[in-house]
C-alpha cells in the first residue's frame, strides 16, 4: 500500500485543512478525508477502500470533535521528512496515529476515542 493519511475534521473547506492538504500534496501522499459516516468503519477497511461511506452509516450520539489524523503505510524515513514538514508549515495535529496490525480492526470512533485517552493521561502526568 502506497503511504496514505486519512483525515477526519481537517477538510480542505478549513484553513486548517487547506494548510495541511498542501503540505501532504506537496509530498504526493494520497489523502483520505472522512466524516461522521465513517466513525464506526473498521479504519483499515477504511484507508483500503478509500472511504466509500456505508450507504446506512450510524453515526454517534456525540461524535467525536477533535481533529484527527491516521498515518498508513510510511517508512520511517518518510515519516520524519512529513512530521518535519508539518513543523515547519507550523500545523499541529494534536491527535494522531499510525495504522497497526493492533488497530486496523477497531473502528475509526475507537481509535479516536483511544488517542484522546492518551493525551489526557499523559497531561494528567505532566
């Protein structure tokens, strides 16, 4: 699979988005951007389908409304090059994460319910 990033709330209608979307374009790496349909689609069915919603998608009661960015298929490598990209263009995406063999079953929901666990206990700790 050819490195690809899958975006959720970072569309190219926010300024956010545009920034971010240049940033990746730049760097000829595919995009996906996903919506509340998506939230309870397996994200590695996700990135293999290139996003096609579920024609009768549930969507949460309270969907998630962090900013959220999935990286599939980079080398290390090319992943340092995107992050320092990102630094430089000043974009900070606070909730990220790389697609595993250990997430790639959980839905999109899951995976972005799990970052934002993450971030609060490590600010807690701090």
């Amino acid at each position: 699979m050819r490195a690809k990033v899958l975006l959720y709330r970072l569309g190219a209608e926010t300024e956010r988005g545009r920034a971010l979307h240049a940033v990746l374009d730049a760097r000829k790496i595919l995009t996906l951007d996903v919506d509340e349909r998506h939230l309870q689609e397996p994200v590695g069915r996700l990135v293999s389908t290139n996003a096609a919603p579920p024609e009768h998608a549930a969507v949460p009661e309270r969907p998630p409304e962090t900013e959220f960015m999935l990286l599939c298929a980079f080398g290390e490598h090319q992943l340092d090059r995107l992050l320092d990209d990102l630094r430089r263009a000043d974009i900070r995406v606070a909730c990220k994460a790389v697609l595993t063999e250990h997430n790639r079953n959980w839905t999109l929901c899951k995976l972005i319910e799990e970052v934002e666990e993450e971030h609060a206990a490590l600010a807690r700790r701090d």
